[in-house]
C-alpha cells in the first residue's frame, strides 16, 4: 500500500512526463538507502538524594548513606571522568575548561575545578605505583628519558620510565643519577647498606677512608631517607659529591636487596645520569656528532660522507640481527664497528666523534647479547612528549598535588593506550566504582 502510494503520487506530480499506467514506473524495485548520522549530546541534570534520619532513644542520629560514587562530591562521577579526560587526555586547560562547563550549564567554581582535577586521586596514585613495581620484575628491559618540567615557577625535570608493556613518569626539581635511582627505589621505603653498595662506592673511586666507616655499618637497615641523611650528618660527611655518591651506593644496594636484578638493560639516549645496571644505548642519537660535524673543504665532506655512510650500514646490519639473531652475523657486525672507529680521517672533529662513538661500543653492541633490546630511543620520545605538549599549553604546576596528578594521569592514560583500553572507559570504571577493567598492572 505504502509503495503504490509514493507510486501515485509521483506520477501524479509528474503526470506531463508519467502515466500512472506507465510500466516504467510499476517496474521500479524499493531499494532503501541508509544513511548514519552520529551525534552527542550533553545533558546537565541536578540529583537530589533523600536521606534516611533516624534518631534513637539515646538521642543518637543515623543518617542513610550516599551511593559510594558520590560520597564527598557535589558532582557525580560521569562529570569528574569527563572534567579528568577534557584535562588530562585532551589538553584542555583550566581556564578553558571551566569555560566549558559553564556553557553547558554545570555549576563550578574555577577552586571545585582544580579540586576535582587534582585531589583525593589516592586509588589512582597507587595504581600507577603498581606500575613501576611491577615493571622492574616483569619487563626484559627498561626504556628511559626526561625532559624539562617547570614546577612553582622553578626549573624541573620529569622522568619516563617504561618499555612497550607500560608508561610510568615521574617530576622531581633534579636530573641527577642520584635522583634516577631515587625514582626506581619509589615503590619502597627502607634502604640498607649492603656489599653491593659497597661494590658500588669502590666502583666509583669512592675514598678508601670513607668505605671503611661504611663498612663498619655493613648491613645496617634506615626506615627512610631522612634516616641515612641524619646518618650521613653524624658520619660528618658534607661534601655535596661525597654525599651524593654515598646515596647512590646506598640506592642501588637497597634494589638489589628488594629483588631488582643487576643485569636490568636501561635503555636511553647516553645521558649520564641513566648510567646504572646495564647500559644500552640509541644509535640516533650516537650518530648525531659525526652529523653535526661542519666540514671547510672537499675532503672533509668526503670523509664525513663515508663514516655516515658506514655508520647507517651498520645499523641496517643490527636490524638484520635483531630479525635473525646468528653468532657469525654478531662477529661480523663488531668487526665492522671496530674498523669505522679506528678509520684515519683528517677532520679533527670526526675524529673526536669516533673517539667518543668507540667509548660508547659495549652500550651500542648490546643488542648483540641481548637481541630484545631496541635499537633507538622513539618510544621514550614519543611517550615524554606528552609532557612537552602541556609545558607548551600550561607552563607548568603549582601545588605538589597538581604535579601528582599530572604525572598520574599521564601514566594511565599512556598505559591505557599501550594496551588498547579506552581511557575515557577506564576513568568512568574507576569512578563509578564498577571495576570491570582489571588493574592496569596486570596488563605488563
């Protein structure tokens, strides 16, 4: 009925050009054609929750109890997980978001935006905690990197730490290996003074009358750092570099001690203070000196074009290995690399460039022992830009629990993009208490 209907009534519209008997037109076949459209829409809804008041003959009161997802909060949790990811996912800022909300009509305060964007995050700090921990034991190697993070209008510095299972990252106000070190040993709390930390201080030429006040404390347990540096004061050593190197012995025998293995590869661009365990060094960046090399005349443009040239057919060599590990493949690649650093080329700042590349061979020839390692420095890259772009945006923090945060929700939202899981999906999990979406740590 419905079809001889639109049949009539376009003959009848058309009828200088159709018939209604036309067999043109009793031939045609419905053939529908669908068209998608999505949209979003944004709804703003006020909850009034009624409490049960009961009062007992002691005169005591009893009140009812709100749902779990909104006790302490004046705004519900698919709000809070949509103000965490306009922020902490998509760059908004502050300002810009508050904007927002007041256009959708929420009622906000610019103090209840930053409270909601930077306080009591307490499960997700320790979920990212997990990460870290559980990263140390269970990845063949780690990959790290830091960049430039302002902090109450000082200079700082934020740390990735991390490797294709997961993201960690973590702001400080140094850069040193002291502060490296500090940041592994985060998940725990109590150091001691064992004979690696002793193995560690004669390592790096640490005075001998020094190692032997240590050594008469060997074995000794401190609750926490304020305790070693009290220890420190009492053992009067005040030289900053003294004091510095005693912390990083006593950091790196307190991981062993927790289980970390000495042999963990850590995987970075050649920055010193990464220098800890097992190094494993980025040929992008061991290749830059020989790129940044200017030549004044034809033969040194000669030469620099030769030692690239051999330099990039090694690394095609090590990607032929990592495919296809091979002892012979091994031998010949660190022949090859011995023979480009000891080449004789006129250029005084080539040759610099290869003293410093052939310094840098058991980092650069580790995937030789080890074919897991990578081979460049992206992944750190890739992954700390996420706070360069909001250094750009925002500058920096102003309170301890905004930096938290920052760092917090840097690490779930890195980690959720590791493993595919929707961070929009994981924040209203958490948040509304559903819990469907495993630990992230169990992912790694």
């Amino acid at each position: 009925m419905i079809y001889q209907f639109f049949v009539e009534f376009y003959a009848h519209c058309y009828s200088p050009f159709w018939s209604i008997n036309d067999k043109r037109l009793h031939n045609l076949n419905y053939i529908p054609n669908l068209y998608g459209v999505q949209e979003i829409t944004f709804t703003v809804s006020l909850i009034q929750y009624e409490l049960e008041h009961w009062v007992t003959p002691d005169g005591d009161s009893i009140y009812g109890r709100l749902p779990e997802s909104v006790q302490g909060y004046h705004f519900g949790p698919e709000l809070r997980s949509y103000v965490l990811h306009q922020h902490h996912a998509c760059g908004v800022t502050e300002q810009q978001l508050l904007e927002s909300l007041w256009d959708r009509g929420v009622s906000i305060s610019a103090g209840e935006l930053s409270n909601l964007l930077t306080l009591n995050h307490d499960d997700f700090h320790a979920e990212k905690d997990d990460l870290l921990t559980t990263g140390l034991f269970h990845c063949p190697y780690l990959q790290v990197d830091d960049t430039g993070a302002r902090h109450q209008g000082q200079n700082g510095y934020c740390t990735f730490i991390g490797s294709p299972e997961f993201a960690w990252f973590g702001s400080t106000e140094s850069k040193s290996r002291e502060n490296f070190l500090s940041l592994l040993h985060r998940p725990w709390t109590t150091l001691v003074l064992n004979e690696h930390a002793m193995s560690y201080l004669e390592d790096h030429n640490c005075p001998a009358k020094w190692r032997k006040v240590f050594q008469e404390c060997l074995c000794v347990h401190f609750f926490n750092r304020e305790s070693w540096d009290a220890f420190l004061d009492d053992c009067g050593l005040t030289k900053p570099r003294l004091r510095q190197k005693a912390s990083e012995a006593m950091l790196y025998g307190s991981l062993l001690s927790h289980g970390v293995r000495s042999d963990l590869p850590i995987h970075s661009d050649g920055a010193g203070q990464f220098d800890v365990f097992i190094r494993s060094g980025c040929w992008l960046h061991a290749g830059r000196p020989i790129e940044r090399v200017i030549p004044v005349n034809k033969e040194q443009v000669e030469e620099q074009y030769q030692l690239l040239c051999r330099f990039w057919d090694l690394y095609r060599e090590l990607k032929a290995f990592k495919a296809a590990p091979d002892d012979k493949r091994a031998s010949s690649v660190r022949q090859h690399f011995r023979q480009l650093v000891q080449t004789r080329v006129e250029c005084s700042e080539l040759r610099e460039a290869l003293s410093n590349l052939a310094v840098k061979e058991p980092e650069l020839l580790a995937v030789l022992d080890d074919p897991n390692l990578p081979l460049h420095n992206n992944l750190s890259e890739s992954q700390i830009r996420e706070h360069v772009k909001r250094r750009k945006i925002s500058g920096g923090t102003r309170s301890e629990a905004g930096r938290q945060a920052r760092d917090t929700f840097a690490s779930l939202k890195k980690m959720c993009r590791l493993h595919e899981i929707s961070f929009w999906s994981y924040l209203r999990d958490r948040l509304n208490g559903y819990n469907v979406i495993p630990r992230l740590s169990e992912f790694i």
